[in-house]
C-alpha cells in the first residue's frame, strides 16, 4: 500500500545536528520502499489561492501561520501501517520536526487500468472505432508506427482514416508493464491481421484516467 509521507520542519528548532537525509533515501529507495520524494522551497515562497464568489483570492505566504511548515514530501510503498512509521521514524527531520504519515486513497489497481485500455484499443480495433482508438491517447501523444511518426491525437486520427477501413485483428500475445507512480511503461507482442507486432507504450495517469503518451510500434522480425 502507498504511504504520503510529509515531512514537517520546525523554524524554532536548530537543525545544525540533524543528520544527513541522503543516507534514509538511499537506503528505502534501494529497497524500493521510498517510489519518489523532494524538498519543497521555504515557506515564504508560497502561495495560497482560494476562491470566493467566483473571484480568485491569491495570498502571498503558507495557508497557516505556524512554527511547523512542509519543508518536502516522499511517497512510501509498505506492507502496512506499521512499516511506514517505522520508515518516517528514521527519517532525520523526525528528530527536529514532525513526520505525518498518511495512506493514499483507495483506488482501482493502476495496471488493471491500463490493462483496461489495452481491451479498449483491441475492441476498437476489432469494430473499426476509429474515434474510439483516438479517445485511448493524450492530445498530444506521439505514435511512431513502422517508422511514420504522428505527432497529436489528431495527425493520429488522420493516419488512421486514410488507413484501409474495417475491423481489425488484434491479438495480445504478451503484455508486460512496469508501473512508477503517474507514469508507466508497457511492452506487448501483438498480432495484427497477418503481422506480428512489438509495441512499446508509454502511459501517463491523466486525471480520472490513464492515457497513452507514446507509442513505438515495429514488425517483429521472430
């Protein structure tokens, strides 16, 4: 399970003999506990923005006057709650400040999404729904399919109508992904009509959902 780690300084408190951060992220990372993380700029640089009326209130300075501020964040995969506060308790800032731990959201597996969307093309294919493979990739997306590159959704929708009309097969023969945080990679052999096909997709978590950002499709020479 996913764990936001938030990482609280305190202004009052010295940090002069804080430990080094460096050795914590390298040894959760290496062990593929820590997935992503950053320091985040000093208080003074932010800006808080609320809307009332229709009107957007912008305020120089952090939401709250507070000694204690978000001074970074690091997203933490653990078994279970226990785990992660273990992880936050040898964070360095821990011994000056304050770790909140917190669990993501429950939500749909992320590759059973874009598993999903892979189904989605496959059925478009296999009905001739052109829109409906357009509606599978970003705006901008870039498709390079047996070397012509398509830059856009719409170069995408292009190629596709002056393509031969009709269903199409396709077969997934294999799908790997690999899955970190918003971005993922997926690898597939593909059967299409009498060809066989290696694809390379890059996915990207675009909102409610996830959509494709690149394709690289090439003939399959075994």
């Amino acid at each position: 399970m996913k764990y936001m780690l938030l990482v609280c300084g305190d202004d009052t408190n010295d940090a002069s003999g804080m430990a080094p951060v460096e050795p914590w992220v390298e040894e959760l990372g290496g062990r593929r506990v820590r997935l992503h993380g950053h320091r985040l700029a000093e208080p003074a640089d932010a800006v808080t923005v609320r809307v009332r009326g229709g009107e957007v209130l912008r305020t120089d300075g952090p939401f709250a006057e507070t000694k204690e501020y978000v001074a970074g964040f690091d997203v933490l995969e653990c078994d279970s709650l226990e785990e992660a506060i273990e992880a936050a308790a040898k964070h360095p800032v821990a011994t000056i400040g304050a770790m909140e731990v917190r669990p993501f959201w429950e939500d749909e597996d992320p590759e059973g999404q874009i598993r999903r969307l892979d189904a989605e093309l496959t059925e478009a294919a296999r009905t001739g729904d052109t829109e409906r493979r357009v509606a599978c990739y970003a705006q901008d997306a870039e498709v390079v399919t047996q070397g012509r590159h398509h830059k856009g959704v719409e170069a995408l929708r292009k190629a596709l109508a002056e393509a031969p009309t009709g269903p199409v097969t396709r077969e997934v023969l294999e799908f790997r992904v690999h899955l970190d945080e918003s971005i993922a990679f997926g690898h597939a052999l593909i059967r299409s009509d009498d060809k066989l096909l290696r694809v390379t997709t890059g996915y990207r978590d675009i909102g409610p959902r996830w959509l494709i950002v690149h394709e690289h499709v090439t003939e399959a020479t075994s």
